[in-house]
C-alpha cells in the first residue's frame, strides 16, 4: 500500500534548512555526473543558488514544498518552479521540478512516489499541464521511478537528460 502523504509549503526556518540541503545535494549531483570536481563542486554550487540562499524564488513562482505522514513526519521535499526561458513560449502552463528529496532514512518505501503523485494532483488542480524535469544518466533509480509515473524523454544530454510528464 502507498504511504498517503500531504503537502505543506516550508516555514521560513525550514526553507533556510532546505537551501543549505540543496546546495550540498547540487554539488553532490555535479560531481557524480564528472561536471565538478571534488574541489570546487561546494563553491560552484553555492554561486549558482545564489538567489535561492537569498530567498529570491519564493516571491519569483517557485514552491518549495514538504510531504509530511499523517502524523507530521517529513518524509521530504520538492522544489517546483515557472518553466525555463529554453522551454520556449506558450509555457505559462508547465513547471520545472528543480529538486525532489526524500529523506534517506525513509528510502524505498514509496514515499518517492507519493510526493510526486501529490506534486501531480496539486499542479493539476492549479491548472499546470506539465512538468519536466532534469535527471542524471547516474541516478537509475529516479529514472525508473519518473518513467514508471508516465515521463518521457525529452531530450538526452551527454550526462543527463530532460524528462517531461503530461497532467
């Protein structure tokens, strides 16, 4: 049976919480995927979510959002922002999922899916049509679980790809 989960925009501590993850987690994924070095990976990282550590995105359309168990345990997070500039026009209606996270002492146990189910059901109900997202060749596990949920490959990159779901 799939956990039911609901989902809760951060407080401003937890936010805070969430930038610094992601900072780590973003130079962790960089340096797997042979972009980053080792060394530099902390610095790069911290340059690019810039606005994020200054907490531009919230007031800019993006949702950071947690999943949390009926009895008020955080089993993870979302980051969901307006669509790229690359995407092209007409995009008012898509979404990028820039992070999802899922806590690693609750791995494996559907919460993945359960947070991208009800990611799914609240973009629908706000009238997105589609989200896309990054994934990188490495992460097998997220690709399985992305393409079990109906995303398609969109566009294949030398060490990630562009992945894309219809609501």
């Amino acid at each position: 049976m799939q956990p039911q989960i609901e989902l809760r925009s951060l407080t401003d501590d937890e936010y805070v919480d969430f930038a610094e993850r992601q900072v780590a987690e973003s130079a962790r994924q960089r340096v797997n995927a042979d972009e980053w070095s080792t060394e530099e990976a902390p610095i790069l990282a911290r340059a690019e979510a810039a606005d994020l550590l200054a907490d531009r995105l919230r007031d800019a359309g993006h949702l950071f959002l947690k999943g949390v168990t009926a009895d008020g345990t955080c089993v993870g997070w979302l980051w969901v922002g307006p669509a790229p500039a690359f995407l092209g026009s007409g995009r008012e209606r898509t979404r990028w999922l820039g992070q999802i996270t899922i806590e690693e002492t609750v791995r494996g146990r559907g919460f993945g899916r359960a947070l991208l189910e009800a990611l799914h059901t609240r973009l629908r109900a706000d009238g997105v049509e589609e989200i896309w997202l990054r994934v990188y060749d490495w992460n097998t596990v997220a690709q399985r679980l992305y393409r079990s949920l109906g995303y398609e490959l969109m566009r294949q990159f030398e060490t990630d790809a562009h992945l894309r779901k219809v609501l």
